[in-house]
C-alpha cells in the first residue's frame, strides 16, 4: 500500500488575468496593423491567450496570427 494523498489537486482552471482582458474586445470593431504593414478593420469574434484573432471583415472571416500582429486598436 502507498501513502496517502495529503492534498488533492485543484480541478478548477484560474484564467489568466491578460485573457480576461483580452476578451472586453471581443464583438467590438477593432482595426489590426499587422508586422507587414496591413491594417485589416472589422468585428473581433474571438480571441485567444497567443493573440491569434478571427474577425469579421467586409470580405468575409479573417484569421490572423499572433505572432504576425504589431497592435489592437478599439475603435470607437
């Protein structure tokens, strides 16, 4: 027999303090200046923790990554 299990681990997830804000953006209007350069404009639809963004365009759904956006602005 083993020894006993002093304390059990915590099931509930504590969500990361950036996310949350990250998340007062979403079904906003937002405009994206990417690293090349290009600026997309549209509704944020969901965001994530790597900054990886899907938004509404005027052509359509648009998926960017992360790691290819300078800044979010909210627009007003």
């Amino acid at each position: 027999m083993r020894g006993k299990i002093i304390a059990a681990k915590s099931e509930e997830k504590k969500e990361n303090p950036l996310h949350r804000q990250l998340k007062q953006f979403q079904n906003k209007d937002v405009n994206i200046l990417q690293k090349d350069n290009e600026t997309k404009e549209g509704k944020l639809l969901a965001i994530d923790n790597y900054l990886n963004v899907a938004i509404e365009t005027s052509v359509g759904l648009e998926f960017i990554k992360g790691t290819k956006i300078l800044y979010i602005q909210l627009l007003n």
